[in-house]
C-alpha cells in the first residue's frame, strides 16, 4: 500500500480531518490549458506573423495582392479583416506540390521553376468574419504556397497570400481550423515603426510582374 494510503488510513481511523495528498497529479485548476494560436497578415510589411497567446513565435515574408485591397468577386484583391481558417489542404504532401481546384494533380515543382506560378504544397482556407471580408471564402482566398519565391516579399498575388512552400508547411502544422486570421494595413505586433521604416528604403527595388493564379 503506498504511503499516501496508509496516510489517508490512519486519518480515518484516528477520526482526524484528512487533507488530500498531492503526488503530482493535475488537477482542474492546475492543469495547462490550450494555447490561442493566431495568424496576423501585415499588408504594410508583406509579412505574416504567428502568434501563440499574444506572443509573437515567428514572422514569415509573404506576398499579398498586386491589385491592392478588397472583397469583391472579379477583383483579384486581398480582403481586410478577422477571418478564420476554415479548412486545411494538403496532408502529407512534398514541398512544391502542384494543387488545382484544392486537389493534387500529382505534379511537383521547384521554386521559381521558369513560367509556373500554380499554387503549391499546402492550403489554408479563409473564412471572412466581417462584412469587409464576407466573401473571401467563396472567392477561394488562401494562405498557399508558391513556387514563385522571388517576388515574395512584395504585392504580387491574385488575391491569396502566397508563402514559400517550406513556411507554409511550418505554419500548416503549427496552425488549426478555426484559428483567427486577421490582415491588416499596418505593422504586424511587435514592430518597431522607426526600424520597418528603414528596411523599407533599405529594401531592394524588385522588377517584373507575378503571373499565375491567386
């Protein structure tokens, strides 16, 4: 008999209050509770930030849309706004892996293979929550990846947000249908305005247009 038992035992029997004896177990009060996992999209910086219970894990380059903001149908613009993740595609499939209607064809290509622009490797649908951004969903507005990486960091998209396929695999794992999603004009958390001034002139100036799909 282990000793938290006998302890119990001899309360009993002496007719002594019996205070509980911890051995490690968690109990309600103390158990961890599940993390808040949330995506922030800076239009301002092209970058995605992923943020665990307010803190800030890790910043992704990304590339919004070239035609500016919006929701419209026909726009080709990247919508403002609270969203949520509402389905994840593409388990288990290799980087650069070519999805067409949210289904692998069975193609994989290499970043910035010349005149290919399909998305690839992962899907993370949006939802809109908010009347700016209601029809995102139906539009097919995605975090996906992109084989063409060299225009990340810059407006090049159809609407979606593009990512490279290895971060768009890390964020596929790190982030869960339902997770908020919120893309906004300004900084992302966390951002020096002074510094992202800077990296802004410092930035190269990148020529060419994006072709391809959202």
């Amino acid at each position: 008999m282990s000793l938290s038992k006998l302890l119990l035992l001899a309360c009993l029997v002496a007719g002594l209050p019996c205070l509980p004896v911890s051995a490690g177990e968690e109990t309600a009060a103390t158990a961890p509770t599940a993390s808040h996992t949330e995506i922030v999209v800076s239009i301002a910086e092209q970058k995605l930030a992923l943020v665990r219970d307010g803190e800030v894990i890790k910043k992704y380059t990304v590339s919004t849309s070239k035609y500016g903001l919006g929701d419209s149908f026909g726009s080709y613009r990247t919508p403002l706004g609270r969203m949520k993740i509402a389905a994840k595609i593409g388990d288990g499939l290799p980087a650069g892996a070519v999805l067409k209607h949210r289904a692998p064809t069975g193609e994989v290509i290499r970043p910035n293979a010349p005149g290919r622009d399909p998305i690839v490797s992962r899907i993370l649908w949006l939802d809109g929550q908010e009347a700016t951004n209601q029809n995102a969903r139906a539009r097919g507005v995605y975090i996906h990846g992109t084989p063409d990486e060299k225009h990340l960091g810059k407006p090049a998209s159809y609407g979606c947000i593009r990512m490279k396929s290895s971060d768009i695999i890390e964020l596929y794992s790190a982030a869960p249908v339902g997770a908020d999603v919120s893309i906004v004009k300004g900084l992302l958390p966390g951002t020096n305005p002074i510094l992202a001034m800077f990296a802004q002139l410092d930035a190269p100036q990148r020529t060419g247009s994006a072709r391809g799909r959202l």
